[in-house]
C-alpha cells in the first residue's frame, strides 16, 4: 500500500470513493450521514474547490 501509495499517480481506489462522497453535502442528505458515522465529517473540515 505504501509503496503504491507513493508510486502511483492514482490515488488508492478506496480513497478514490470515500474521501471524494465524505466531501460532498447532497451524498450525506441522500444517505441520511450524521455526526457518529464513519462516513461523517463535520461541515467546518469540508474540503470545497469550487
């Protein structure tokens, strides 16, 4: 992992989809996410590009 990590362009698949859908508002609405889920992170550690 860690030398894939460094390695490779990509990121690791699992990274790829759970850090982009942990990112994004309307993924933690439509799946009902909240403060104690693994999938949660709090509005203030969002990370928003555009």
């Amino acid at each position: 992992m860690r030398s894939l990590t460094s390695a490779d362009v990509h990121s690791l698949g699992e990274n790829r989809v759970n850090v982009t859908l942990r990112n994004l508002t309307p993924f933690f609405k439509a799946f009902g996410i909240k403060k104690g889920d693994k999938m949660y992170r709090p509005a203030e550690e969002l990370v928003v590009i555009w």
